[in-house]
C-alpha cells in the first residue's frame, strides 16, 4: 500500500523514545521528558539514552572526561572550516565538519561521544569566524552546556545555561523523525557513525523540520506588534502559507517539549515584549487554524517555544537549527547503535506511475 511519507508505517523497533501523540506524551526509554529535565544533566540524559540506565557517580565522571577530550577540534578541522565560503549557511559548515571528522577507532559508540562532544566546537568556532571574533578555545573545568554558552558568548550565566540545558534536553530524541530516520538508513547499509550523523544533518537542515525556529522569529518579526497578529496569520493562511512553529505529524495535541518550553518562559521575570506578542499569537493562531483547517489539528510544536528561548538568550537565529542538531545528534547516536545491534537494510518500493 502506497502512503506518501510513510505516514503511519511503523518501520523500525525501537527502545529510545516513545510519543503518545493523542495524549502529548514523551518518554525517554520510559521516564517522561519533564522529570528528565528536571532532574538530570544534559551529560546525564546522553548517557542514559546512549547506554540504557543512567550512570553512577564513576561512570559519569567517565562520560565527562570523554567528552571532555573530544572537545578540542583538531587543527586540520579548524583550518577547513576557515576556509570555507563566508556566505555558507551553518548547517551546511557542520555537515561538512562532521564529515571530515576522523575516527580513529572503529568503536561506534566511542565515536558517537567524538561527535557529541566536537559538535558545540564546531558551531562555536564557525559562529565567531562569521562575527570576526577569536575563537574560545573549550574550558573543561565547565559542563557541556556551560562550555558551550561560554565558547558562543564568553559568558556563563546560570540562568541561561539552565534554559538551555533543558531545550537540549528535551530535543535529544524524538523517534523515527525525517533527520533519524535518514541516519538510520544510512547506518542500515552497514556504513559508518559519520556518514550517518551526516546524512542527518543534511535531512535536518529544511525548514520543514529543524530550519522552523528561524521561520518563527521571522513571523513574529513580521507580524511586530500584537495590532497586526490577525491580518498576517489571516492573510498567510488565505494565500495557502504554513505557519511556522504549529503543526506536527504525530502530536495531535499540544507537543509536550512546547508547553514544557513555554513553562520555563512563564516563569521569566521581567518577559520581553515579544515573549508577550509570541503568547498572544500562539492563541490567536491556533483559533484561525481551526477555522482555515477544520479537519486538522495543529497546535505549536516544539520550534515555536525554542525560537521564544533562543531570542531570550540572544542567540543568533542564524544558529537555530545548529543548536538544535547538537542536541538530536545523542537521538541519532542512539539509534545509529539501536539500528546496527539489530540491522535490516532499508529497501521500501516505489509503485511506478510512468508511461
Ligand atoms: N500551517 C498551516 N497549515 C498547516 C500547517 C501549518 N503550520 N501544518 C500543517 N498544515 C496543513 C497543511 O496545509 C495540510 O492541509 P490540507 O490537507 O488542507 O492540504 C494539512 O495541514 C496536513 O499537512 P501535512 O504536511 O500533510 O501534515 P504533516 O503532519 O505531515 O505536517 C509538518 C507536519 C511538516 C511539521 C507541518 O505541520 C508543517 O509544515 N509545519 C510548519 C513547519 C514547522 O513548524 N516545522 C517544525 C516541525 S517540529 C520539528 O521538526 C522538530
């Protein structure tokens, strides 16, 4: 039976993450994302996802000082990245980086702590080439998400990192999404971490998926003050637009990792105007798409309350969805391993409509 997109079609098994989207859902091998946030680090969270439990105080000082080592790029890294084009967007820096990164044991899961640890340097490094800055060379006396707050801005504000270790933590895993699934299919031919990791990025890149956070700041910049919230979602929606940041294929209900998003905003003290303006489109939005698409429901997903954080962060929208690949690349890891303990190769059909 043909279903385009594969909606529905169950393809693989897995043990990482499950989404009810009825109900909203979302559990990392069974524990609910919320009560990961909450309680776990982001070096903690990786580690159970990769490994299955969480690690006791020796395995995670293990963890760390692995990452820590993999912080550092090496030099012919660096050197690519320089010269690459000025113009060339970020994504496309990073999949070229990760696909030069050299592995030199032919260990998966080592290599898998290799790219989640060089990721943030990656960004970091390109982000202040473009911006005419030195780079921050990785301080391991901090944690992942400090260091890389701290590689970005030279700044470690605890608030910040606080948000930011809980949008990483809460966008680590999401089942078989377009990004994870092109990663598994490409592990399934018995290829290698990177080149799956790198198909990944590649597939994360549209805006249809991780390229929506930008889509939303340019919304709201767009839509600039509550006054115009009606006439442009009105007149988008007439002219057969898609709202960026609403909407999702499994969700059929508020995306959990959205509320618990806009959570943490409420919580802000003193909220930024276009926090303010963010809340009241979100309300609006959702009214005019039940009248524009009475047969759906769309409600905000996760990249509507990630761009809210990344703007409160002062985070350059042009590192969005690099951000947000640092994190989904512990999910890709996870299921690049999942995929070659029990491996099928990929092969669906195509029904031939030609002449
Ligand atoms: N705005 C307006 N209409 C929408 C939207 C939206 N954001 N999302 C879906 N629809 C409509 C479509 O136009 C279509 O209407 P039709 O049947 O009248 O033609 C219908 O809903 C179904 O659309 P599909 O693309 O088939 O739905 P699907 O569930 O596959 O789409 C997707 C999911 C791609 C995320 C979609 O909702 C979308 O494009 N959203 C905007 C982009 C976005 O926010 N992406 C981030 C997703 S989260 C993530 O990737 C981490």
């Amino acid at each position: 039976m043909y279903q385009p997109g594969l909606k529905g079609v169950v393809a693989v098994e897995t043990e990482l993450s499950n989404i009810d989207g009825e109900e909203g859902i979302l559990t990392y091998r069974g524990m609910a994302i919320h009560d990961i946030v909450q309680n776990y680090s982001f070096e903690e969270a990786a580690f159970y996802l990769l490994h299955g439990t969480f690690p006791s105080e020796k395995e995670l000082q293990g963890f760390q000082s692995h990452l820590n080592k993999y912080r550092y790029m090496p030099p012919y890294l660096q050197q690519i990245i320089d010269q690459l084009p000025i113009e060339q967007e970020m994504m496309d820096v990073l999949r070229t980086a990760i696909s030069a990164v050299t592995f030199y044991q032919d260990d998966t899961h080592d290599t898998a702590i290799q790219l989640i640890a060089m990721m943030p340097t990656i960004i970091a490094c390109r982000f202040r080439h473009s911006q005419n800055k030195s780079f921050i060379v990785p301080d391991n006396n901090l944690q992942h998400v400090e260091n890389f707050m701290y590689m970005l801005t030279e700044n470690v504000d605890s608030t910040h990192v606080k948000m930011l270790e809980a949008y990483l933590i809460m966008t680590m895993e999401h089942g078989l999404n377009a990004s994870t699934f092109a990663a598994r299919v490409t592990k399934s031919t018995q290829s290698d971490i990177i080149s799956a990791i790198t198909s990944a990025i590649g597939t994360m890149k549209g805006p249809l998926h991780g390229g929506a956070p930008s889509g939303v700041i340019d919304l709201l910049n767009e839509i600039e003050t509550k006054d115009n919230i009606y006439e442009t979602i009105h007149s988008k929606l007439k002219n057969k637009e898609r709202i960026m940041g609403f909407g999702h294929r499994v969700y059929k209900t508020v995306d959990p990792r959205a509320e618990a998003l806009k959570q943490i905003i409420l919580g802000l003290e003193n909220r930024p105007e276009w926090i303010e303006l963010a809340l009241q489109t979100e309300i609006a939005t959702i009214d005019m798409l039940k009248k524009y698409k009475p047969n759906q429901q769309l409600y905000t997903n996760v990249e509507y309350y990630a761009a809210a954080i990344m703007k409160s962060l002062e985070i350059d929208p042009n590192l969005f969805t690099a951000i947000f690949s640092s994190s989904r690349i512990v999910g890709w890891c996870a299921h690049a391993i999942e995929q070659e303990s029990n491996n099928t190769i990929f092969r669906p059909a195509a029904k031939y409509i030609g002449k």
